[in-house]
C-alpha cells in the first residue's frame, strides 16, 4: 500500500516562494500563471495494510510531524 | 550560575553561548548532546542558533523530536528559564512550548545584519530591568513570525510580546521590520514568562568587541534572578 500526503500552505498564509515563482514563470513568458502556491508532498510506502488503516496511519503522521497546522494543511491519498 | 546549551547535529551557536556564559559572565555552562536526556541540573537553559538536522521538514521541526527535549520541556513545565535564540525558537515554536511559526522571510533572502529591537511586554527573565532599545545581529532565512488572529490578539494582551523590530529610536513601523513578521514580532514567551524565544543573537553582541556588548544585558538579567534567589 502507497500512501501520499499533500502538505500546502494556508490560504492566508503568505507564500513568498510561490509569489517567486509565479514571477519567475511570467519572466518566460507564462504571465497567465498569477497565484502560485508551493507546497510538499510526501510518498510513503506502508506494506500490506487496509486501505483505511493506510488513511489513518497517514492522517495521523501528517497531523504529528509532516505537517504543522500553524501554517499548514494537508490531504492524505492511498492508492 | 549553571547554564546548559543544547547541541543538535547542525547547531553553530552552541560555542558562542556557552562562551559568553564562563567567558563574559565567569559562570558555569556546559552543551548537552540531543541525544541525551539528562540537563545535568542547570538552572537555564540556552537552545542556540543554527541549522539543526540541516532545516529539513520545517526549521527545528526534527530537532523537537530529539530525545534532550523531552528534558527541555519538562524543565521548562517546572518553571524553569529557557531561551531560544533563532533556531533555537524555531525549535521552541515546533515543540508546541511557544506558540505560532517561523516562515520564509517575506524578502525572500537570508538577512544577516544588525536589527534594533524594543523590549516589550511583560518581564521574563530574560529581561526583566532590560529597558528600550538594543541593537542585536539577525541572521535567517526563516524568521517571518506567523500566527492566527486568535493567538496574536492573545499574545499582546498578555504582554508577551517581548522584542519588537524598530528604528533606532524605538519607532515600531513596517520600515523597521526586516522579516515581514506579524507585528514587527522578534521575540516571544510563554505563558508562565519563563520560555523565551527571539530571532536575534544576543550572544552574538555580548562584549563590545563584538559590537556594542548590548545582548550581554540578557544574560545578566537572568543572573540577577536566578543567580540571585541562590
């Protein structure tokens, strides 16, 4: 079972590095790209487990260490 | 008076604050290892600046889940005095020991220069007779203090907001906020006033040939209240 926890900055929270990027990608040409957002993704491999017990394992690594919910949020996906 | 640095892999001012406690005050200071769970009894505790387990995850998000802090929290739940100086307060914000986040700086770039920061707030003991402004070395990269509506309101009605970014003459002004952090916030403490966490180095400007000696003010005013009640 594969796992993955998207970790993204709050909306209100600013990104000064997606706002660098979203600058960078208009420099090439790409000035239709306005609000860009950077965040992490972490694939975790879990074994052979149910696709539930998966969630919850994910939920709670995301919830105590991948994720700090000061500044963050996040989504968890087993596939 | 008996201070205990702590040294995580990637800490770089663990030297420079155990310096300023035997060299500069002539007291007694000595680094605890992350890996150790005893603190050997000191009665404050210094987290140093630096790069603990190289930034990865979040700035001191590993460092809080090495085992020496579990000893930090314990001693600082007993009271005990604590400061955190740059990463050493990211460490104490991922802890939960302080509250809010440290963020990219809004300028994009690693600052290293000196700031001037108003003692605010309530006393700790870290400032307590520290009055007006010091002018400290700042150097991060993620120093942007960060946190919700709730918890800043909270913050400054209890007086724990404890430095403040300014001009030299104390003005406090988004002129004067290197980091783009939420009320030209430098410095925080907990609860209890005895956790103390601040982006600036005042063990970096503790004796004048080093600047103007103004960080040493901190240093003596936990020795006037722990140093002294021995």
């Amino acid at each position: 079972m594969k796992g993955r926890v998207t970790v993204r900055l709050k909306p209100d929270v600013l990104d000064v590095e997606g706002k660098a990027v979203s600058g960078a990608l208009a420099r090439l040409g790409f000035d239709d790209a306005h609000g860009v957002r950077v965040g992490k993704v972490f694939e975790v491999e879990l074994g052979d487990v149910d696709p539930a017990v998966a969630r919850e394992r994910l939920e709670a690594m995301a919830r105590k260490l991948l994720a700090n919910p000061v500044m963050e949020t996040f989504s968890v996906e087993v596939e | 008076m008996r201070f205990a640095v702590v040294s995580f892999p990637g800490s770089n001012c663990d030297d420079d604050c155990v310096r300023v406690a035997t060299e500069v005050l002539g007291e007694t200071a000595w680094k605890v290892r992350h890996d150790e769970r005893d603190l050997r009894r000191p009665d404050v505790v210094l987290l140093p600046g630096g790069f603990s387990y190289g930034d990865y995850l979040r700035c001191g998000a590993i460092a809080s889940l090495s085992p020496v802090m579990e000893a930090v929290a314990a001693f600082a739940r007993a009271g005990g005095p604590v400061l955190g100086i740059c990463n050493g307060f990211q460490v104490l914000t991922e802890s939960h020991l302080l509250p809010g986040a440290l963020l990219r700086n809004a300028g994009l770039k690693f600052i290293c220069e000196d700031a001037h920061v108003r003692v605010d707030g309530r006393p700790t003991p870290f400032t307590a007779g520290v009055q007006g402004v010091l002018r400290l070395p700042i150097a991060h990269n993620e120093g942007r203090y960060h946190a919700d509506a709730d918890t800043l309101a909270r913050l400054e009605g209890e007086g724990r907001v404890v430095f403040r970014y300014c001009g030299p003459d104390g003005t406090v002004s988004d002129a004067f906020n290197p980091n783009g952090a939420s009320a030209n916030i430098a410095g925080i403490c907990n609860e209890g006033g005895n956790v103390v966490g601040m982006m600036p180095h005042p063990e970096r400007n503790a004796e004048p040939l080093l600047g103007n000696g103004q960080g040493r003010a901190l240093f003596d005013a936990a020795l006037r209240l722990v140093g002294g009640a021995r």
